[in-house]
C-alpha cells in the first residue's frame, strides 16, 4: 500500500504530498534554522526530491549558504524545505508542517554543538507545563524525581 504524507504552510498557499518513506527525521540544531524558522531547533525529515508533489502557491527560496536554499511561503513565512547541491536528489521538509506531525519520529540531533543550553532536557523537564496559555492555565505539577508519583493536575493561581 503506498502511504502519503501531506502537510500545508500556515496559510495553506502551499502544499504537499510525499510519497514513500522519509529517508531520516533529524532536529537540526544550527544557527541558520533558527534564524530561518524563529525557532530553537528545526525538525527535519528528509525525502527524495522526486517524490514530493508540491501543489498551490511556488516556494520563495532564499539562498542561506553556498549551494543550500531554503524554501518557505512567501504569503505566511513558514519555513518548510531545505536542499542543498551537494544532495540535489534529496529535500527536507520542516516535520511541523506535516498534517500529522505526530506520525514520524525524530532519530538524530544534528549540530548538537550549536544548540541553546535551555534546550538540554534536563533544563526542559525541569520547567512548569501549562496545559494552554498561563493566562488561562491549568498547571500541570510533574514530580520527576519521586518515581512512582503519577502527575497531579492542579488549577493554578494566574500570575
Ligand atoms: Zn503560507
Ligand atoms: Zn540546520
């Protein structure tokens, strides 16, 4: 059975089919995707070029390097592409992206020595979860340290 990934910009201008498998699913953890994505990391899987089906509005690119591109909306600003000439048969696609981004799963980190210190799990296991916004927030009270504990839902004093 042929399987499909599909997935769309913010605005939906663009969108996307995959077909096949992704060859990997890796966060990148550069100075260029942040800038690029205004986000800590990017999560990246990557397929072959010829099997991504590109329908709607045409990808803006922006050329970031020397020989690598980067492709997104020129409506709405999503990040969504990569490639590079040194792997012209090959494209990355942002994982966010994806109509289901819960369906693949991250394998690798990649330029592990340029990422943000907050980024460490340790640091982000360790911060308060709120379920939506703090405004309106349930807080989640996850003791990680007393195995056996299950978590304790509790509403929050707003701040
Ligand atoms: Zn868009
Ligand atoms: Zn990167």
């Amino acid at each position: 059975m042929m399987t499909f990934l599909t997935g769309r910009c913010l605005c939906g201008a663009i969108h996307y089919r995959v077909s096949g498998p992704p060859l990997t699913v890796d966060h990148c953890h550069c100075a260029s995707c942040r800038k690029a994505s205004g986000a800590p990391f990017v999560t990246w899987f990557t397929a072959r070029a010829f099997d991504v089906d590109w329908r709607g509005a045409p990808l803006a690119w922006y050329v970031s390097s020397v020989g690598a591109e980067r492709g997104f909306c020129g409506r709405c600003g999503s990040t969504l592409a990569y490639r590079h000439d040194a792997e012209p048969e090959e494209i990355d696609i942002t994982v966010a992206t994806l109509d289901h981004p819960q369906s693949l799963t991250p394998e690798h980190h990649l330029c592990w020595r340029e990422h943000l210190p907050w980024v460490e799990p340790d640091t982000l296991g360790r911060l308060p979860l709120f379920e939506g916004t703090k405004d309106n927030a349930i807080y989640r009270q996850t003791r990680r340290h007393s195995r056996g504990d299950s978590d304790v839902t509790m509403p929050s004093s707003s701040a």
